[in-house]
C-alpha cells in the first residue's frame, strides 16, 4: 500500500464498477472492493450467491473452464474465481459457496 495514491489513481476500477452498473445494474449485487494495494483492479465477491457469480461471469463473457476452484474454512467453502480485463481494468469475480456438511465430510474420509 502507498500513501502517495490518490482517489484519482483509482479512476480506472471506479470508472468499471460505473459502467458495470450502468450495463449490468439487473444483476445481482456483489460486495465491491477496490484498493490501493492493487490500483488497477476491481473485485466483485458473492458470498453464499454461487448463482450471482455464475450470472456474471457469463455476461462478462468469460469461459467456464477459465473460473479455478478450491475450498477453504476445512472444506467446508467452495471459491470459485475468475479475472478478466474490462475497459482497461483487472476485473476479480469471487464467489463463495457452502458445501453441505455431508459432502465436506465426505471428502474428508
């Protein structure tokens, strides 16, 4: 992180998320985060909305088979994740789902 950044250095995340709501303000609401430590990017998280990652992802056009998976929390949380570059800026789709405790233990065994 950098003291010397600006709210202007982060135009180019904040700009995205103006447009995102402008053409996809009918989906579902993600938390937001935008940060200094990485500028240039925009992270939407959906948490217990597996549904609401997945809609976003296809509307932001991003393959399937690029979205990576692994649990946390002792398997007991899938996160899926995907990037892509949208109007100049690192876009970071997050979705957390929980695994039912008979699957988690089951995976376990």
């Amino acid at each position: 992180m950098s003291e010397a950044l600006t709210l202007d250095d982060l135009a180019v995340p904040l700009r995205v998320l103006r447009l995102l709501t402008a053409d996809f303000g009918h989906l579902a609401a993600p938390a937001v985060r935008v940060t200094t430590v990485w500028p240039d990017r925009l992270e939407l998280e959906f948490h217990d909305d597996l549904a609401g990652f997945e809609a976003w992802r296809d509307a932001l056009g991003i393959a399937p088979d690029a979205v990576t998976h692994a649990t946390q929390s002792a398997g007991r949380t899938c996160v899926l994740r995907a990037s892509s570059e949208y109007a100049g800026a690192q876009l970071e789709l997050v979705g957390y789902g929980r695994i039912p405790a008979a699957v988690a233990a089951g995976a376990a065994a």
